[in-house]
C-alpha cells in the first residue's frame, strides 16, 4: 500500500512516515497542499492522510479538487 501524507508540521509528517514505514508502508510526505494536490492526481496513492489547514490550499479543498477530477479511491 502507497500513502501520502500532506502535513505541513515537518516533524509530525516525519514521526507518521517513520511508523508507517516501519509497518511496512510505502511512504511520501509533502507539506503544502498544492504539491498535496499534484502528487495525489498522479494516481499512484491507495491512501491519502490530510491535514485540514495548510499552506497553499487546504485540505478540504485539495479533497474536492481529487473528487472534481473523479478520483474517487480515497473516498
């Protein structure tokens, strides 16, 4: 399983990547919500963990973008 994180606390993003990892997850953290946005629409993400307010744009607005785009896996 492939997840992104979009965290804009650097530490907490890192802290999540690390348990993950150690559970045997692929992981990719990005902390701002417009790189959020493109990595999530490459398509490649079975879980996506957002956090509501970040930089850029935020959380509840990179989920309708995803949804928009008729990506609806995460949902």
């Amino acid at each position: 399983m492939r997840i992104l994180i979009v965290e804009d606390e650097v530490n907490l993003a890192e802290a999540l990547t690390q348990i993950l990892k150690k559970n045997h997850y692929s992981v990719d953290a990005v902390h701002d919500g417009q790189t959020g946005l493109d990595n999530a629409l490459s398509g490649i993400y079975d879980l996506l963990l957002l956090d509501i307010m970040l930089p850029g744009m935020d959380g509840i607005t990179l989920l309708k973008t995803i949804r928009a785009e008729g990506i609806a896996e995460f949902v």
